[in-house]
C-alpha cells in the first residue's frame, strides 16, 4: 500500500507535486491539464453512454444489457481515476526532468470499448430481445 497510498495522497494535495524539482515551462503544464480534462469528458461519455444502454433499451435481455452498462460504466469510473493519475505522474515527471510515462490503459480502454461497440452492433444485426 506505499506506493499506491503515496500516490493517492498526491492526488489529493497537488501543492506536494509543486514542491518536486523545478517548474516545467508552463505551457507545458496547461497541456498536461487538457489531458486530464479530455481524460475526464471521455469517462463522462463512458459513463453517460452505461446509464443510456441500461435506460434506453429495455427490450435487449438483461444479461446483454446489464453486461454492456457495466462495462461502460466501469470504464468511465476507471477513466476518471486514470485522469487524476496520469496528471500527477506526468507532472512529475516534467518536473524533475525525466521521461514521460506510458501506460497500457489507452489500450485496454480501447478494448473494453470496442467489445461494448462489437455487442451492439450483434444486438442491432440480430435484435436480442428478452
């Protein structure tokens, strides 16, 4: 729990991101902010579009329609929490002059969307009614 409680409190106090190494030139740090803000409209979406499957199609069986809600819900609540992430490590990393780090999430969120996307399409073609 160390490391990841460490990185849960720097979540939650950016003023201890500020006092690691020197200050990245500032529009680099705004950039850094649009990323996390278009990490958050996208998990918004995600969420957005769990609440409209589970609402909005009734006729699908429960099982196809809770399954890919939950989905899209669970990938928007991840989304979230990899915004405020990927802002800090990021952050830091500009600070103290290192690589910006990678991730697999992009990758994964892609995945989980695309599936979601593959089963729609099948309910559509096929009309899974319950």
């Amino acid at each position: 729990m160390g490391d990841l409680g460490r990185g849960v409190r720097l979540w939650l106090s950016p003023q201890r991101v500020r006092e690691e190494g020197e200050t990245p030139d500032y529009r680099f740090s705004l950039a850094n902010e649009r990323t996390f803000l278009a990490w958050l409209r996208t998990g918004l979406a995600l969420v957005g579009g769990g609440f409209a499957v589970d609402q909005f199609l009734p006729g699908l069986r429960w099982g196809v329609r809770v399954g890919m809600a939950l989905v899209l819900l669970g990938a928007g609540a991840l989304c979230a929490l990899r915004a405020v992430n990927h802002w800090v490590r990021c952050e830091r990393a500009m600070r103290r002059g290192e690589d910006l780090p990678v991730s697999r999430f992009p990758a994964v969120l892609s995945l989980a969307v695309g599936l979601v996307a593959l089963a729609m399409v099948l309910v559509v073609l096929f009309g899974w009614t319950g």
